[in-house]
C-alpha cells in the first residue's frame, strides 16, 4: 500500500497543492516531543514547526481534527515516529494523498524490543532477545484502504473539506513492537539523521545547515548516551523497577539493566506481602528503588509503597511534555540529563 524509500521516507503520488511557507521555510509537522525536538534543533530558523498533537495529548489513539487534517494537508513534511508508536498516521497520509506532503517515519531502522505477552508481572529477562526488524509493518499488516472497512477517510479524500474528525481504525492491527524507541539514545540518532535526510531531500539549498545541526546535536546525544553507561555501570543496584506506563524497556536495555514491570499495584486493597511480589522484592531486599511515569508520581498506588519503605521516584518518559514545560525551554537532553540523575539516585550509584 505504501511505497518505503530507502531513506525512511514514505512518499505518496499525489496531485499537487501548494505547501511552501510564505517565508520559504520549509513547513514542518510533527507528532511527539521527541521528534518535534529533534526536528527544531536539526531545522532551526530554516523550518516552521508545529507538534500535532499539541503537547501533552495522548499520542497513541489521538483524534484529528478536521483543522490538523488541513494543516498536515499543506505541509512540505509530516514527521511521525512510526507505524507502532502513532497507529493513528495512516488517516492523515491518506488525506495528504492529493498533497505534496511528504510523511517521514523517524524511527525507521532503529533496533526494536517486541511486546512481551501481557502478564501481571513481567520477567526481568524479557528483553534479553533482541530483534533487529524494520520499523514498518509488513504490507499484509496494513489496513486496507480499498477494502470496506477502510477507516481513514472517505473516497477521494479532501484535507479542506473534512467535516468531522476521522474514526480510529477498527481493523489497524495492534502494534508488534515496544514503541519508545528514543529512550535508547542509540535509536535517538538514527532518528536525526533519518530527519536530517528528509530535510536534505525536500530543502537541498540548506543541505549544509541541517548537515551541521544534525552532527552537532548527534555530538551530544553520544556524549549524552557515554554518560549513563558509564555512571550506570557502578550502580548497586541493576534492576529498574517501573510502574505506571509500560516505558522504560529501550533505556533499561541499552544500559544494561535488568528491567522489571511492576503491573498490578493499582489493584485496590494489596497486602503488604502482595506488593512485594508484584516489586520483585523481599523483605530483605530493601531499600529498594520504584520508578513511576513522572505524572503517576503522586498516585495512590505509591503510598503504601513508600511506607513500606520502598524509594518511589519519577522518570520522565520524553513525549508526554506540556505546553509550559516546552514554553520553559524543555529539551530531549533536559529531560533525559534528568532521568539519568534519577536513576543514579536509585540505583544507588556513586
């Protein structure tokens, strides 16, 4: 259904529609914090940058609005992260078909952790097995977009005329892979240059700014990544405990931590001993260290937790960022300098 270019781009035949910004930037769209990120520190003032959604919405099941469609619509390139992280992009390339907007999957390439089956506590190994697959799915694993059931758009789509916000896909299968993908730095780079690329192709007259921008910023992010592996290396502890959203698997296994998710504490009325199990822990295992989603920081869930002792901490998963954190001057790189102090914390590291 889709025509995958070498270079991670997904390009579509499509009648044209003026998309320049007035300016001549190139007008760019992009979906979570990170991709956003990554796109303004390569583009700089050659880009016009918008995050559809906007900041601290839910990425994964979001609903376009009939004004999102439109502006995707006109622009020069859609960033998105993949086909397992926004499973929502596939009604926006459809309405961009008769547009000249390019959709760039970012993390194409990148090394991918499958889904484990769901249980209630996971194994620490379950990501020991690594898989090295492409990002996009298969063509069989696509929906239909001839078919019936097709749930983008109607026939003939028009990005100006849409009424009303297109249905979510009932036959879009569910993802295969874990899709926080730039929690494992490694992968963080392959997604700037795979951005980097698509500026290149669409502006080849700023080729050397974003060449520039994008080795610069790939500087950092590698100091960035040499930092957690060596302080994380002399930690006492090697288990990263993680409630909330399933998040933390990529930055667990790129540092060589055992990664165990405590799913089921939100079960109401869990004996003390009952807690333990769904930790990992013993008794004797304490004190011991909990991680959480930085917005499940204050969550009940974690106050009996903390009284039994157990080091309840905050990580920050990167994409769900809000509008006056950005505003503040919020980056990848804070945030992630940040987690890294957090894991030391309680990890126990020197």
């Amino acid at each position: 259904m889709l025509m995958i270019c070498g270079l991670s781009l997904l390009s579509f035949s499509c009648q044209s529609r003026e998309s320049s910004a007035p300016d001549d930037r190139l007008r760019v769209i992009a979906t979570i914090f990170p991709v956003y990120d990554f796109a303004r520190q390569i583009g700089d003032n050659k880009i016009d940058l918008t995050m559809i959604p906007p900041p601290g919405m839910n990425a994964y099941a979001y609903e376009l609005t009939p004004a999102e469609m439109d502006a995707i619509c006109r622009a020069d390139l859609f960033l998105f992260t993949s086909f397992e992280m926004e499973q929502w992009v596939f009604k926006a390339i459809s309405a961009a078909e008769k547009s000249n907007t390019t959709a760039v999957e970012t993390g194409s390439g990148a090394t991918l952790l499958p889904r484990p089956p769901f249980r209630e506590v996971f194994p620490e190994q379950i990501y020991e097995q690594l898989e090295q697959q492409p990002l996009s799915r298969p063509a069989e694993e696509l929906p239909d977009r001839d078919s019936a059931a097709s749930p983008v758009v109607p026939a003939d789509p028009s990005c100006s005329d849409a009424s009303k916000p297109a249905a979510p896909s009932p036959s879009a299968p569910a993802g295969h892979y874990d899709p926080h993908i730039w929690l494992d730095l490694k992968n963080a780079q392959i997604m700037v240059d795979n951005i980097a690329e698509a500026f290149i192709n669409k502006d080849p007259r700023n080729s050397d700014t974003y060449k520039r921008n994008a080795r610069a910023y790939k500087r950092k992010l590698s100091r960035l990544d040499d930092a957690f592996t060596k302080q994380l290396a002399v930690c006492q502890s090697k288990v990263l405990r993680q409630s909330g959203h399933r998040t933390f698997a990529y930055l667990a296994q790129r540092y060589a931590l055992k990664y165990h998710y405590a799913e089921g504490l939100s079960r109401p009325n869990l004996s003390q001993q009952e807690t333990l199990n769904i930790l990992g822990l013993e008794e004797s295992d304490k004190p011991a260290s909990l991680f959480c989603d930085q917005q499940l920081f204050e969550h009940k869930q974690h106050l009996l937790v903390k009284e039994m002792g157990v080091e309840v901490l905050s990580l920050d998963n990167g994409y769900d960022v809000e509008p006056a954190a950005i505003a503040a001057g919020e980056t990848f790189l804070s945030i992630m300098e940040r987690n890294l102090l957090q894991l030391k914390k309680g990890l126990h590291c020197p």
